[in-house]
C-alpha cells in the first residue's frame, strides 16, 4: 500500500473536510487515519490515505488539494509517508 | 505509524527554516565521446549530455511535488574537460568551443549549471591541460552556465606551484573579462587542492575518472533547521549542544538520502553518494553565520570562532553518516561569504578578514570561498592566497578551495552584486605585503612526510 500524508493548516471554517474528502473520494483515495489538533492557535489536520491507485498521478491529486485549500482559505499539503518516515524513523 | 507532530516539525522545517535538498547531481562521463575531431566531439558531448539528462529535470520536480521537499537546484557534472579535449583541441579556442557546446547542451536540458571545464593537474599539466586552463578566462566569460575546476595539489602529490602560478593570473584575467558584471566570471573558478570525485556542489564539481558512466549525487542541506534547533538549547552545555547539531544533521541526510535513491531509481541511474554540507543561501535564515551566533558568538570572527565551527563541522558528519549509505563529496559546513547573509554582515562590521577565514578553513570544508577582493589585487597576491589555501589542504588530508573574485574597478569597502543564489559581497582587504619571488619560483612543493603511507 502506498501512503500519503495529507495536512490542512489555516483558521478553522465551515467544511475543510468536507471538501477535501469529497475530492479524495473522487479520486479513489481512501482515508485510513484522520487526527486534529490547535497548534499556536491554527488548525492543524492530518490525514494518512491510501493513494495505490489513484485517478490521476501523485502529482496531480497533491495539487488539487492545493487548490481546494486556496478556495477554502487553508493550506493543504499532499506529501508522500516516506519523508516522514525516513526523517523520523531508523 | 507517524504521529502529527512529526509532520507538523518537518514541514516546519521546509517552510519556515529553509530546509531543501540543495542539488540534484547527475555525473555524465565524457570519455566515450572523445574524438579527434573538435566538431564531431562537440556533437557527441551535446548528445549524450541531451540524452542522460532528458528526464533530470521534470523528475526533480516531481520529487519535489511528491514530498513537498524543494530540489533547489538540478545540474549536472562531467568528465574534465581537460582530458576529454586533449586529442581534439589545438588551441585555446578549441576549448572555449567544448564549452559552448557544454553551455547549450545545459540550457537545452533546463540545468542551471554544468561542471567540469577542468583539468587535474595536481603533479602536472599536460600542454593540453595548459590550454584549457589558460582558455578559462575566454570560456567563462562566453557562456553562463559551465564551471571551472582546477585540482592544483594533493597530500599524495604535494602543490603545483606553477599551476598555483598560472590560476593567479588566469582569474584576474576572467575577473577584468567580465568586468562588466562585477567579474562574475570568477564565481564560477575555484582552485581546489584533493578534489574529491563525487562532488555534487558547484563550482568544484566534476564526474571523476574513477566514477561510473552515469551516477546521481545529492547535495542537502539545512543551516537554518540547525539554527532553530539551537535556539532550544541556548545556555546548554556543549553534551547537549554537539547532540542536538547531530541528530538534526541527522534528520536533514536522511531526507537527502531518500531524495537520492527516488532519483536514482527514476532516472534509472545509479546512486552515488550524498553530500553532508550545511549550505548556505543569501536567504535570510539560510545561514552558517547565524549558527555560530546561536552557539554565543557576537559576530563570526570572534574569538571561538574556529572551535565552534570545528566543532559544527564534526558534529553534522557525525550525524550525517548514520542517515545515509553512502556519503562523499565535500560533506561539511560551507562558510562562503557572499552566499551567507550572516557572513556578508560580519565582514561589514569589521569582525571577519580573509585572515580568519583562512584559519577556518582548516577545521571545515571547503575554503577560502566567494570572497570579493580589490579589482587591482595582483595575480602574485591571488597565486600566494591559493598556495597557503593548497597547503592547508595538502598537510590536513582535506579538500580546501580558493575562490576569490578580483572585483573590477572595486576596492575595500565597495560591493560587489553577483545575483542569485551567488548574493553580493563588500570587497574585502587583502595583506599588500609581497610574495612575488616566492610564487615566482617554477616548479612543485613535494609532498608532505605524512602522505608516505604505504
């Protein structure tokens, strides 16, 4: 399985993840772990999703977060689990 | 399973500290494309640049969007050119056509900078490694996108002092080339003494003799994430402080590592090694300096400033090497001065000579690097900072490098602006004191007692 970490930061409004999970259902990508937290008074959401098979390429489901972050007011990063993974584990 | 303040800290780490993967290096070999002939030569250094290369580019940017890590820099290195040429060129200007051919062969693949207009003469130069050396100030000031390299002295071989010598003159000569931008040229030569194969970093890359056809190496780097990783120890003993450079050092190689093998595995080329250097860039917060203010110096140049940075240099090796399989190339603190905003305002204060770079030098890599001096600085003057930079290297079993940059119609206390990842730097003083008869002597310094290892 492959895993993508997807983050939401920003000020807290009506339906962020609404609207990133609408997405990911249309582009096959399951959710498997969603956490949120206030960190330094923003929103801070992580989800871990399954993209094997994404609709499109990895490149163009992380910019289409992007963009929904840019309508909803947030940021959204779509990154790839091995990063964290290297960085944090031996 | 990774926890959100993991996430939360590395992306902190790109976002707000700077953290990216410096280079993407792809070494090419050139030694199938030597032909007798200068023009089918060209044609073949253009095609098999065009054809490894294709894909370098467009797969760094993919990397970089899938891990939201940025690849600041694609480019590529290769065979030195002074080997390459050698049964081709009959002149100067045959060099200075290999790197035309270089030039448009990188802007065609969308690289920022190829490295490799070198020769390795750290015993002695061929006439044809001669030419190439003296073509530089031409080929440099001709194209925009190749480096120059010059490996003038090795603790096996010991200096080439007439090439130490000649690299006097030719880099006053590309500083008054390319005058009109603030002699630009110069930034892109640097005299290096034990060169190192897989070096990824410009301007002293080049794809070594002993390397593979093809192979990727990786330059990371990361100053401002060791900065901020300080600010949390402030008052700590040194136990804390050497631990916390290391496993942030640590966090930083492994990025790169992982960077390194997607590519490699990409492209289908293998990987070589990754490049342990904490990097700086004229971005503020992006700076070597400001982690030796960090560790409770006023001003880099101070006294302690060698032991902290001594100390600075051992402690991200230390890290670095357990990240990554494989490390090589210049692996240590840079401590250019223009390319560091920290730096560039420690000279202005009066805090840092050219004296107290030197000394730091010895206890980091690389050397004397992106340093501005008065346009008038004679071509003895520049061969005397090379030779004390070369010995340096030479005695200590370390790379060491001189890049200096004979600024035009500059003298101390103007600025010079090079643009880019290159920064602006105030021209610095140089001792006026003569060295002419010592430098003028032709010949080598033999090697040092301790290279006889065998």
């Amino acid at each position: 399985m492959k895993k993508a970490i997807i983050t939401v930061v920003g000020h807290d409004t009506v339906g962020i993840i609404a609207s990133v999970c609408t997405y990911l259902a249309e582009q096959n990508v399951n959710i498997l772990d969603i956490s949120q937290t206030i960190v330094n008074g923003y929103f801070n959401m992580m989800m871990i999703a399954d993209v094997s098979e994404p609709k499109t390429g990895f490149s163009e489901l992380a910019t289409g977060l992007e963009e929904i972050g840019k309508k909803v007011g947030v940021l959204i990063h779509c990154q790839r689990e091995d990063i964290f993974d290297s960085m944090h584990r031996i | 399973m990774i926890n959100m303040n993991e996430v939360i800290e590395t992306n902190e780490m790109i976002e707000k500290e700077n953290l990216d993967v410096r280079t993407i290096t792809l070494g090419i070999s050139l030694i199938d494309c030597i032909d007798p002939d200068i023009d089918k030569l060209c044609a073949h250094i253009r095609e098999k640049i065009e054809h490894r290369a294709e894909k370098l580019v467009r797969t760094g940017n993919d990397i970089e969007k899938e891990y939201g890590i940025p690849i600041v820099n694609k480019r590529i290195s290769v065979t030195p050119v002074g080997l390459i040429g050698s049964s081709a060129c009959r002149e100067g200007a045959d060099f200075v056509k290999i790197a035309k051919t270089l030039d448009d062969a990188a802007k065609n693949v969308g690289v920022n900078f190829v490295g490799g207009y070198s020769a390795l003469v750290s015993k002695g130069m061929t006439k044809a490694e001669e030419m190439l050396i003296r073509s530089i100030p031409d080929a440099l000031s001709a194209t925009e996108r190749v480096m120059s390299s010059i490996n003038a002295g090795s603790t096996r071989t010991g200096i080439n002092m007439d090439a130490v010598r000649l690299m006097g003159d030719v880099i006053c000569e590309t500083g008054k080339k390319t005058a009109d931008k603030d002699s630009i040229g110069c930034t892109k030569l640097v005299v290096l003494c034990n060169a190192p194969d897989d070096n990824p970093f410009m301007a002293g890359a080049f794809h070594g003799v002993t390397e593979a056809d093809a192979v990727i190496n990786v330059g990371v780097s990361g100053p401002g994430v060791v900065k901020t990783a300080l600010q949390k120890v402030r008052d700590k003993d040194f136990e804390v402080l050497c631990e916390t450079v290391k496993k942030t050092a640590f966090k930083v190689t492994r990025v790169g590592q992982l960077v390194a093998r997607e590519a490699s595995k990409r492209l289908d080329i293998p990987f070589g090694i990754v490049d342990l250097s904490l990097a700086p860039t004229p971005a503020v917060g992006d700076s070597v300096a400001d982690i030796l203010k960090e560790m409770g110096l006023e001003q880099p140049g101070a006294p302690g400033t060698t032991a902290a940075l001594a100390l600075l240099n051992d402690q991200v090796k230390k890290g670095g090497v357990m990240a990554s399989s494989y490390v090589g190339g210049l692996s240590g603190a840079f401590i250019p001065v223009s390319e560091d905003q920290g730096m560039i305002d420690a000279v202005k204060a009066g805090a840092l000579s050219i004296e107290k770079l030197e000394a730091m030098t010895c206890v980091c890599s690389v050397g004397l690097d992106m340093i501005a001096v008065p346009g008038d600085t004679k071509p003895e003057t520049v061969a005397g900072i090379i030779a004390d930079e070369m010995a340096i290297g030479m005695v200590n079993n370390k790379t060491t490098a001189v890049r200096v940059i004979p600024v035009a119609g500059k003298k101390v206390g103007d600025m010079a602006s090079f643009g880019g990842l290159l920064g602006y730097a105030p021209i610095m003083k140089v001792n006026g004191f003569s060295c002419d008869d010592f430098v003028n002597r032709t010949g080598r310094i033999p090697a040092p007692i301790h290279s006889f290892k065998n």
